[in-house]
C-alpha cells in the first residue's frame, strides 16, 4: 500500500489534526492534499477529491486480504440516501480494518501508520 493512501484512509478514520481539517473526512483529506501537494485546499472539492478517493480505493483493494468484503462494504445499500461515490469509499474506509488478531492486516504495517501520525499531525 502507498503511503498516501494510508494517509486518506486515517483522515477518513478521524485521525487527522492538521490544520482546517474539520469535521468530515473530505475536510481532512483537502487539509492532507493541500499539505501534501501544496495546492489550495479550497480546490479540493467535488470531482478531484473523487479521484483522490478513487485512486486510494483501487490501492487499497490491490492490498486487502478479502477484497470481496470491501467491495461489499462500499456497495451495500443505503437506506437513508443515495450516498455519492465519494461517500461510499469514505464510509468503506471507515470500516477498514487496520489490526486484526495477528497484527496488522489489509496492506497496514507498523511503518505506515507511524508515517501516517507524522503526516497528519499527531
């Protein structure tokens, strides 16, 4: 898994305390982005914080140790609305697992997430 969307998938998580990160996950991925990129994180919006989310979707399933049951998460229905795909695979990586039994799982490793809390701010 990259770096990045390690990253995307803990600012989804609630793990991001940069600054301007807010309080949803597309707040926090724009703060991220911004940082990253050094590109205004006004103009992280609509179709290219979709495309973020996507490019990280399609890394995370080449990693997942049950692809199957991800791709379930982020297709099941909705009751309550017709979630965006953007929604979709924020709520997918909320659910992501990142430790199970044995340690880390689903392309997650010791380095990445200490990578990740340095990146996002904690």
């Amino acid at each position: 898994m990259e770096q990045r969307t390690c990253n995307i998938i803990m600012c989804c998580k609630g793990h991001c305390t940069l600054p301007d990160s807010g309080y949803s996950p597309k707040e926090a991925i724009a703060a991220y982005m911004s940082r990253e990129c050094g590109y205004p994180m006004k103009n992280y919006s609509g179709a290219l914080i979709e495309s973020i989310l996507r490019e990280a979707l399609f890394d995370y399933i080449s990693c997942a140790d049950n692809p199957g049951f991800e791709l379930r998460n982020l297709l099941a229905p909705s009751f309550s609305h017709d979630p965006s795909l953007s929604e979709r695979i924020c709520s997918m990586f909320q659910l992501t697992a990142i430790r199970g039994d044995a340690g880390y799982v689903n392309g997650f490793t010791e380095a990445l997430i200490a990578q990740s809390k340095t990146d996002l701010g904690g």
